[in-house]
C-alpha cells in the first residue's frame, strides 16, 4: 500500500492506493491557501491523519507527494505560485514529522504535472511507451517527460515546464517573466480571455470560462473556434518542439481544457502535422489523458512505488 498526497491552490487530497494502481481511501480539504505557513501545513497533517485512520494504514510502505511548483525536489522544498505563503517551504520535513508516519518512510516529492507524467506510464494513454509527454492544460500548462522508460523530473524536479517554452518571441508578457509563453496562450483562462476580446459572450448568467467557450466551438461560434484553434497552435509548436529535442512517441494530453475534446484536438493534430516536419517526428501520436481526477495521487503513488521497489521490495510486473 502507498499513501499519496497532491497539494494544490484548491484542494489538498489524499489517497491509500494499493500496488495495482487502486485508491482505497481518499480525503480531501480545501486549500487555505491565503492563510499562514502553520495553517497550510496543519491542512496537510489534517489529510494524513484521515488516511492514517484507515485500517490499512498500517501496510502502508511509501509516500509520494505531488505539489503544484514550482518545486526543488532536490532540497524537498515547494513555492507553488498560487499558494503565497509557501515560499521554499520545506514539505519533505514538515511531512516526515507527522507523528503517524512510519520509521524508514521517506517522502518522496514531484512537481505535479510530472506526478501526472508518472501516473500516465503506469496505468494511462503513456502505458508501455518508452518516450512520452504528458501534459496538464488548464488553469496554467505543464508537463512531465518519460524518456527510456523511466521518468525525467530533472535535476530539480521541473523538467517537461512546457507551458513556459515561448512560442512567440513578440508575445505579450507572461508572470514568468518571458513573453510569448505557451501558457499564455493555451490555457483555460488565456482561450476565454481572448474568446471574450475578439466579441464572444458567454450565454446571460454564466462566466466566461474555456468550457464555455468550448460549447459555442461546438454550435459553431466562429470566434470560439478561433480561439480554441489558437491554442492549438501554441501547444502543437511547443509538442513539436520537444520531440525534436527528445523524440518522443506520444503526446498525452489531460486537464480541464482537453475536455473539450475534437475542439481542442482537431486542431491540435492539424497544427502538428505542420509543426513537426522532420521525418522522424511525423509519427507523433497526440492522446488524450485516460486518468482523470485522481492522475495527480496515482502519480504521487506511482513515485512511492518505484522508490519501496528500489530499496528492496519484490519487483511487481505493471
């Protein structure tokens, strides 16, 4: 059994999750993310003491934590750019204190997308490939790479940062500091945003959203089309730019904007053909994302995994 955790700006989940992949048990609390150091990290011992009240706790024998970044795996710390607070906080130790955690348990820390990256290759749309990306596009955009079959989180933990590659070197400014990110163009808020600056309006009563946006693409909305083909662009010159540098075999593609599914991905693929012009990027697969709401915990879990197997567990086929 493997005990996970995802922190991010809404929610801090928690989940027992057996060797097969299988969650078991799972707490969640809000994220009091605009409240004290003492208060966030009391939220994170407050889930763990929910999972520790699970009778299989007790077989528990790794611990993956998966945190919204960026992160510094190396020094077990985390500065998620939504939770102001935590500035290089250190949430390996403030975790490897809790009380209800085993002797010889080491916390095992990673950037969420790539959590999302780790949870993809064993049990999702990455499962059995060698070299992937696995992207979450959202709120903000990020990912994780798979290279020789093993997972790439990088020296620090932030390898696969694809939502901060610039895909125009013109570009408006991004909160990174760099202009003419991915991110400012794919995710769910910039699709809305420039949905609403080129004339759309979202039906009487609802928020200008990327879902909404998605709905008026699929009634045909000339100006929400646009704005989804946009994205695309933006994410297929990033996507063809790794498997340049990588060769990568798929591109697996989750988060709330890829619910919108042949809106987003039509145009995605369109785009990549055009992109991705060497010869041996043109076989590069895009698919969506198979784990949903609970790939950051299964990732998190995926990470423990290795980590109990390495040490000296009995290799486990999967």
């Amino acid at each position: 059994m493997y005990a996970a955790l995802d922190i991010g700006g809404t929610k801090i989940a928690g989940a027992l999750i057996d060797e097969e992949g299988s969650v078991i048990r799972r707490a969640e609390l809000p994220t009091p993310a605009g409240e004290s150091t003492a208060r966030m990290a009391g939220t994170v011992d407050a889930v763990i003491d929910e999972l520790a009240a699970h009778p299989a706790w007790g077989t528990v024998s790794g611990l993956g934590i998966a945190s919204a970044g960026p992160v510094d795996t190396a020094a077990g710390t985390v500065s998620p750019v939504n939770i102001p607070s935590w500035r290089a906080f250190p949430l390996v130790d403030s975790v490897r204190a809790h009380p209800m955690l085993f002797d010889g348990i080491e916390p095992v820390l990673l950037g969420d997308a790539v959590a999302v990256a780790a949870a993809e290759h064993w049990l999702g749309a990455a499962r059995g490939l060698d070299n992937a990306l696995c992207m979450v596009v959202s709120t903000g955009v990020g990912g994780g790479f798979v290279l020789n079959g093993r997972l790439h989180p990088g020296p620090s933990g932030n390898a696969g940062h694809i939502g901060h590659i610039s895909v125009d070197l013109d570009g408006p400014p991004c909160a990174c500091g760099a202009r003419g990110c991915v991110e400012g163009y794919a995710s769910g808020t910039a699709i809305a945003r420039h949905a609403v600056q080129s004339g759309w309006r979202p039906p009487a009563g609802a928020e200008a959203t990327a879902a909404a946006v998605a709905a008026a693409a699929r009634a045909g909305d000339e100006r929400a089309l646009a704005s989804y083909d946009r994205s695309a662009k933006a994410l297929a010159a990033a996507i063809a730019g790794s498997a340049t540098l990588l060769e990568i075999e798929v591109c697996v593609i989750g988060g709330g904007v890829a619910q919108a599914g042949d809106v987003l991905f039509s145009p995605l693929r369109r785009h990549l053909r055009a992109f991705a012009a060497l010869g041996f990027t043109r076989g590069l697969e895009v698919r969506p994302a198979a784990l949903a709401r609970d790939a950051g915990l299964v990732g998190a879990a995926a990470a423990a995994r290795l980590q109990a197997h390495a040490a000296g567990a009995p290799a486990v086929t999967g």
